[in-house]
C-alpha cells in the first residue's frame, strides 16, 4: 500500500487515508507505504486464498509497527 498525490508535493502519510485505527497502537511514525510478498499457488480455493491473504496483512501490520493487530481484526 502507498499514498500517492500530486508528483509536485510531499506524499500524504497511511493513516490520513486508511483508518488503521483498529489495528491498534503503532510503535512508529506515520508511513507512507506498507508492503508485504505473498507467493502462493495460483490454485487455491476461496477459503485459503482469503485466510493466506488475512495473514499476510497481520504480518504486514505487525512488521511495520502495529504489533497488536491480529486475524481477528480482519474478519
């Protein structure tokens, strides 16, 4: 994830565009961007597409500060 605006200007922090508020307090400064690699078989059903994805973004959450954040805060 990223903040983009105009190429003219600084870039907009994280949370002035996504309410990150739920994932509880962050250890850091506001972002910019957050990223996170999910490699994985193209085949997977719904279900075990949609639980690698929700870990994927904990772990995302997590290593970028949000050190509370869990699976369930994406259900």
């Amino acid at each position: 994830m990223s903040a983009e605006g105009p190429h003219n200007e600084p870039r907009p922090h994280l949370d002035a565009l996504i309410d990150l508020s739920e994932a509880g307090p962050t250890d850091r400064s506001s972002l910019t961007e957050m990223a996170v690699t999910i490699t994985v078989s193209p085949l997977l059903a719904d279900t075990e597409r949609r639980q690698v994805l929700r870990r994927a973004l904990v772990r995302m959450l997590q290593r970028f500060g949000y050190v509370e954040a869990d699976e369930h805060l994406l259900t």
